[in-house]
C-alpha cells in the first residue's frame, strides 16, 4: 500500500512533468511564430521591392522575364521554410519523446519495485499469482521497447524520406536555375 506522503510525492512529479511537457509545446510554438513572422517580414520586403521591378519594366519582354526570376527563388524559401519547420516539429517531438521515455522507465521501476515489495509480503501459496504478475509485467516492457522502436525507425524513416524530398526540390530549382 502506498502512503499518503507517497501519493502526493508521485502526484508532485506528474504535475512537474505536465508542466514541462507544456513548456516544451510552447518553445516549439515559439520557435513556429518567430520562424511565421521572419518569412512574413520577409515576404513584405520583397513584395514592395518586386512591385517596384514590375513596375519598372519597360516591356513585355522585360517583364515575362523578371516574372521568370521571381519563381525560382521562391521555390527554394518555400523549400527552406519547410526544411525549419519541420527542424521545429523534430526537435520538439524528441525533447517530448525524451520526457516521456524517461517518465515510463520511471513509472517502470517504481512499479517493479511495488511488485517487488508485495511479492514480498505475500502469502505463502501465491508463488503462481506472483509469476503471473511478474510475466505479465516483462511482458508489458517487452511489448513497450518494441513501441518504442518502432517509433523511433519510423520517424527515422521519415526524417530520411524528408531529407530526399527536400534535396530533390532544390536540386531542381538549381537545374532550372542553370536552364
């Protein structure tokens, strides 16, 4: 049985845990409104300073091909905007995936440590209950590393899958760019 004392101490560290995951969230929206406001003020500078090209065009000829300039960059800052945000969604979803480890491996000794203590303490004749619950919990650990990998190879593969998307994009925006 756990204690009075025990059960505020554990609910202490969940509430510091909630809290520190949502300090995390809001770092990693941070970083999503300052990375927004950059490519928006960006965006307005280079707006006034294209309008003003445009508009300084002297012929059809002149302005087809500063239309033309125009596109390719812009291809390149959309692909540079996705590579920061998903660096942005990345790191927050580790720092979220680290506390979260560490919570469960936590939560994983404390238990064991329960089972342990009423392992201990019970009757004579329950060897079989208790090996039950003992598999029951490998089984649980084992059943929860193998979430975890699978996680982390997926998003292992996705971060490749993004890494050849992202060099395919700018590979043809540098062979249009040279066209």
């Amino acid at each position: 049985m756990m204690t009075a004392e025990q059960i505020m101490t554990a609910h202490k560290s969940n509430v510091e845990v909630l809290f520190g995951l949502t300090n995390k969230a809001f770092e990693g929206v941070e970083k999503l409104v300052e990375l927004n406001l950059q490519v928006a003020r960006t965006a307005i500078g280079e707006a006034a300073e294209n309008t003003k090209a445009v508009l300084s065009a002297k012929d059809a000829q002149e302005f087809m091909a500063l239309q033309a300039s125009l596109l390719q960059p812009a291809a390149e800052k959309a692909a540079a905007y996705s590579r920061h945000l998903y660096d942005i969604a990345a790191a927050t979803s580790a720092e979220v995936t680290k506390v979260a480890e560490s919570t469960a491996t936590e939560a994983q000794a404390k238990f064991m440590s329960a089972v342990d203590a009423a392992v201990k303490n019970a009757p004579a004749g329950s060897e079989n209950a208790v090996a039950l619950v003992k598999s029951a919990v490998a089984a649980a650990n084992n059943a929860f590393e193998g979430v975890q990998k699978a996680v982390k190879q997926a998003s292992e593969t996705a971060e490749a899958n993004f890494q050849a998307i992202s060099a395919s994009a700018t590979k043809a925006t540098k062979v249009k760019r040279v066209a």
